[in-house]
C-alpha cells in the first residue's frame, strides 16, 4: 500500500538486521543428527521401531503416496483413519536409504494430517528435533501452530529458519509475529518485502486491521491458510459471526475451521428444561443441546437419554459411528433404566465402538431380561396377605404398595443377533458353538449384504459358514483396487509397515467395496502385519452399519 512506500531505506536495513530477535524465548539449535524425523513417534502407535523393516526408500514413498492426501476428501471410514494415524505415528528406523530423506519425512507428516488432523500432527511436528533446518517441515509446524492457536511456536520456528526464510511465506509470518509483539513499523517493512516478491490482498487487509485495531474489511478474501486463519481469528469479536474460510482453503483446514465454528460456551439452562427443548429442534442446534444434556454430571439417567436420541437422529452409517466415537465414553456413567433402555440397543452397539466390550454386554442383557426391578423402600411392605401367608388383620392400616411394572419387550430377534454378533467380533470370540450359532443366524438375516464381511472372518479364523460359498460364486466380477498384489507381497515378506499402509490405501480405496476379496485380503493383511486389533475395527464398524 502507499504507505509503505514512505518507509526510508534505513528503516529498512534496521528491521532486516533486528529480525532474528523475534522470538521471545532462546532457540534450541543444536544439531541432533542421530534422531530422523521418521524415528519420531506419539503415543497410541500401533507398530513397532521396526516397522519399515524389509521396505527401501523408494517403495515407502510409493506406499505412503497411495493413502489419502492431507489435500484431498481424507477417509470416509473413522476407524480406518484411526488405524492409519495408529501406523503413521509410529516412530522407527527409516527405510533403508531414507535417512535425512525430508521428501519422505513431510510426506508423512502430509499423510497423517489426513488420517489424524491439525492437532495430532502439530504434536508430532513438536516433537521433531531440527525441523528450522528442513523448509518443508517447517511450513508444516508453522501452519499447523497458526490454525491450532499455537502463533507462538510458528513465530519460533520462523524466527529460527535456516534455509529459505526471504521466501514470501516467512517474510508474511515475521510481519505477523513482528505486529503480535507490537512491533508495526518493523512489521510494516517485512510484509513490504513480501509483497516486492508476490502480492496477497488477504494478508495485508489482516495485518493492517490488526495494527491499526479495526475490523477487517467486508470484502476482504476469504483465509486460504493457517497464517490468514490465526489472523482472522485474532480479529473475530466474540458474538460476531465466524470467520470466513476460504473455498480454496486445504481441506485439513476446513476441517479445523468447522470444528472452531460448532464450539460454543456451554449453557446454564436447566439440563431437564435443555432437554426438553431439544425436542422442538432440529439440526445442530438440537446437537448441542443433546451435547450439553451428555456433558451434565448432575443427572446422568437424562444423559443417557440424550446420548440415545443423538445416537437415534442420526439414522446409521458413518455419522452414527461419529457420534459413537465422540459420546461413546460417556455410557461408562449411563445407569441402565428402563428409560435409557428405549435406546439401549443403540447405546451397545455405541460402547462397542469405544471398546467398551464389557459395558456393551451388561446392556445386551438389560436388554435380553428387562431392567432391574425397583426394590421396596425399607420399612414397607407389599399390599396383600402377611408374610406368613396369612390375610392382612382387619382394621390394621393398608400396606404400601409399589406400582406395577409394564411387562418388558426386548429387541427383535434380527437385532439381537445382529448385536451379538457385533459383541463377538469386538471380543474376538470367532470359534465355539455359541459363535457359530450366531454366525449362522446373522448370515441367514442378512444373506448377500454380508458376504464380504463372512469371507473376512474365515481369514481371522471364524468357520466357514454353509452357503457362502456358491454365493461368493455368483458374485459379479469386481474391479481390484490398485496395490492388492503388492500388499500381498508385502506381507509374504514380512514388511509389516508396508503391508499395513497398503491395506488401509486398499480399505480406502472406493474400488474395494464393491469387491469382497479384495476387502477379506486388506483385513487379513492387518491382521498379518500385528494389528489383529485393527482388523477387528474395520470389520466391527461394518456389522454396526449392517446392524442399524
């Protein structure tokens, strides 16, 4: 802007040479070169430091290009994407000839944004000595700090660049980091130099809204990154309407924007009075209400309630294992009464999904036998003949009495084999009598729509059940999703890393899901790589869709 252009040259030079005192706090720069980005690990990781043991370079960077992108539509499977992230950090010796690859290194860090998010990722990247020397990651840490509210550490990490920092991204992050630490004239003078190299209207309608302490213009475009996104935050007046986010923006950041936009502060209305006025709404508005109802420790009966119905409204499918994924934990708290029990059905197949097998059980047999039956209040006895057998004494006082109890309907059969079947794959209790009893009935309701499901639980060990055979038969031909042979290799090498990641690329592949091997060999194969567990999710999150 034509302000700028009123700086003198010697203001310039004085800011140029006074911008390595950016950071407030002393930077670590002591080389750790024995420690590889891809040594660096969070918890949950689901595979050993030897992971890419028997994997080289070049195959790592070919199996990690085949799982969704950080800037593509992600996965369209929860548990899927967990056990990616459960992979992906999972710290070990690179492959050989990857070490010191920073090519290799940001791809998984790109791969995990899309398996794991901004803040999981951010952690990671935290965690990794040296990232200041490494361009790639470093735009990586500094994004990902902006879009998580963490300006501080991206303005460190700017402050620290070894390599690249005249490039026009870091001259925009020092410009912002100079205005965070009221440093105008300094900041004014950085982001004219990145505007000498390539303009960006964005940027510096926020920056000078934030300087000047204005709103931002109205026709200001739309943040695309996490520097413009931290930015537009810092400008958002609490009780305005959120920020804008930009159509072009990544989609890891839209993600972030969406989950900024739903928080909202917590009511203090009455959880009853909250609870009942969810029913005239609808939407999100009637999300957070039952959100609020859940979360309330002062009548967990009336959350359990809410849980059901959330888990009700949301008719199945991938949105059900969401809510089951997010308010699952909270069924540990839920009393098993007979109004809980309405949703019951929903609330186990939900505990199922958090790996809460035992609580699942205790509802499935609520559900088998009815509730507990109210116990009389000490001190009062039933109305009619004595203790003893014997008629009541004329003209001694009436007896209390508790009222009578409705008699209880449990679940249809279908629904109740449905979830023991679903209990059984959660245990991994595929043999014996009992299982196969169940097998056999849940087969029989659902036929043809289970018959990927069946073929993957004879490869987990489950008996192979009288029909599949001639019905795997008739299938149509199916399209192979792409890499199925090389998983199969993989695994046949005992290249657990690659074997893994190229069962989720599979599993994640829209190809496999019209094609039942395909599908039962991409199981089979987390299974052979040491993630029986994770085999189990996948097919657990199916049956509950099947089951609803």
């Amino acid at each position: 802007m034509s302000s700028w252009k009123t700086i003198s040259r010697a203001s310039l030079l004085a800011a140029l040479l006074g911008g390595t005192a950016l950071a407030q706090d002393p930077i670590e720069v002591e080389r750790l070169d024995a420690l590889d980005p891809l040594e660096v690990g969070l918890p949950g990781a689901a595979m050993s430091n030897r992971l890419w043991a028997g994997t080289d370079r070049v195959m790592a960077q070919a199996v990690l290009s085949r799982l969704p992108a950080a800037e593509g539509d992600g996965y369209t499977s929860e548990t899927l994407a967990e056990i990616a992230r459960s992979v992906l950090v999972s710290g070990g010796r690179p492959p050989a000839g990857g070490r010191g690859d920073a090519e290799l290194a940001a791809l998984r860090i790109d791969r995990l944004l899309a398996a794991a998010g901004a803040d999981d990722t951010f952690d990671l990247l935290e965690r990794t000595p040296g990232i200041n020397r490494t361009p790639a990651l470093a735009r990586w840490h500094a994004e990902l700090a902006f879009a998580t509210g963490n300006a501080g550490r991206a303005c460190r990490t700017a402050d620290a660049m070894t390599q690249g920092r005249e490039d026009a991204y870091w001259l925009r992050v020092r410009a912002y980091c100079l205005a965070l630490d009221g440093r105008d004239g300094a900041a004014e003078l950085t982001a004219e130099l990145a505007r000498s190299q390539e303009p960006d209207a964005g940027f510096e309608a926020r920056l000078f809204a934030i300087m000047l302490d204005t709103p931002l213009d109205a026709d200001a475009p739309a943040a695309d990154n996490g520097l413009e996104w931290a930015m537009s935050r810092a400008l958002h007046t609490p009780g305005e309407p959120a920020p804008a986010i930009g159509e072009t923006a990544p989609a890891w950041l839209r993600e972030v924007a969406r989950h900024g936009m739903e928080r909202r502060a917590s009511s203090s209305e009455d959880p009853m009075a909250l609870f009942v006025a969810a029913g005239s709404m609808d939407g999100m508005e009637r999300h957070h209400a039952l959100e609020e109802v859940i979360a309330q420790g002062y009548d967990r009966e009336l959350a359990g309630q809410a849980l059901g119905l959330m888990l009700a409204d949301t008719g199945g499918g991938a949105r059900f294992v969401h809510v089951a994924r997010h308010h699952g934990r909270e069924i540990e708290t839920v009393p098993i009464t007979r109004v809980t029990l309405e949703h019951g059905y929903e609330i186990a197949l939900a505990a199922l999904l958090v790996g809460e097998t035992g609580l699942a059980r205790e509802w499935r047999d609520a559900l088998v036998n009815g509730p507990a039956r109210p116990q009389p209040v000490p001190g009062l006895v039933p109305a009619g003949p004595d203790m003893d057998g014997k008629p009541s004494v004329a003209g001694a006082a009436e007896p209390m009495s508790l009222p009578p109890q409705p008699e209880w309907v449990p679940p249809s059969p279908r629904r109740m084999v449905a979830l023991d079947m679903a209990i059984a794959i959660a245990g991994d209790d595929l043999r014996g009598g009992t299982y196969e009893a169940v097998q056999a009935a849940w087969f029989e309701a659902h036929g043809p729509a289970v018959a990927t499901d069946m073929l993957a639980l004879t490869r987990l060990g489950a008996r192979m059940p009288e029909g599949l055979r001639p019905m795997l038969l008739a299938q149509e031909p199916a399209a192979a999703p792409a890499g199925l042979a090389a998983m199969d290799a993989a695994v046949r090498a005992d290249a657990r890393g690659e074997a893994a990641l190229l069962a989720i690329s599979v599993l994640a592949d829209p190809a496999a899901a019209g094609n039942a091997d395909a599908t039962a060999r991409a199981i089979a194969a987390l299974d052979a790589a040491g993630l029986r567990r994770a085999a189990l999710s996948v097919l657990l999150e199916r049956v509950v869709g099947s089951a609803l």
